[in-house]
C-alpha cells in the first residue's frame, strides 16, 4: 500500500485540503484519516472510492495499477 500513501498524500496536498478536510470528506475522524497516509490503515472501499471520485483518478491509480 506504499504507493497508495504517496499518492493520496501527494493529491490531498495539490488540492490544498488538510488532513482534516480530508476525513471530513471521507465521513471519517482524523486519526483515521491519518493512519491511511502513514499506512497503518486502508480505506474501506466505499472511501477508496470517494477518494478517487473526489479527485477525479481511478481507484488503479490509487493503487498503482495505472498511471491515471
């Protein structure tokens, strides 16, 4: 999940979201939010989703299965 963390950390920046603005997006408290970018925790996939609608990629991006 290595590339996941990279990805979502480096789209959240490029959209000026905090982590905050983030879990609220995601319906989720902070320290969740948190533990996906550190890897600690995935997403569900319902936010795995919402993730990617709200950045316009695909989940395989997300993953590291396509280059968008």
């Amino acid at each position: 999940m290595e590339i996941f963390q990279e990805k979502l950390k480096e789209l959240r920046k490029q959209a000026g979201l905090t982590q905050r603005e983030m879990a609220e997006k995601l319906f989720v408290a902070q320290p969740s939010y948190i533990r996906y970018e550190n890897g600690t925790a995935e997403p569900s996939q319902a936010n795995l989703v919402r993730i990617a609608d709200l950045f316009d990629v695909s989940v395989d991006y997300l993953l590291g299965r396509k280059e968008y």
